[in-house]
C-alpha cells in the first residue's frame, strides 16, 4: 500500500470516527441511552457496508 493510500485511508477512520462521536453526543443529548444503541446500530451497518463494497471493489481490480 502506498504512503498516500495510507494517509487517505487514516483520514477518512480519523473524519468517520468524529462524525461518529458527535452523532453519539447529540443522540444522547436528544433521546439518552435507547438513541445512542440506535445510531450505533445504524453506524456499524453503514460500517459493514462500506466494507463489504470496498473489499467487493479491490476484488474485482485485483482480477
């Protein structure tokens, strides 16, 4: 992996991460614990996803 795959790759965890963090924060804020179980259960979908797609997309290049 490239020093630029690398950095793009330890931004955009470093970006999810806050986004995260200040979605968990406002939840809590609005609605407590059952809102935060919620957005947590949305964000590790999203997550999930994401990943699946990515390892989906660099199967597919590596062919």
């Amino acid at each position: 992996m490239t020093a630029r795959r690398i950095i793009a790759r330890c931004t955009a965890v470093t970006v999810g991460l806050l986004l995260v963090a200040s979605a968990t924060a406002g939840a809590y804020l609005d609605g407590g614990w059952p809102l935060v179980a919620a957005t947590w259960v949305i964000v590790l979908a999203v997550a999930a996803s994401a990943c699946a797609l990515t390892w989906a997309i660099d199967n597919w290049n590596a062919r």
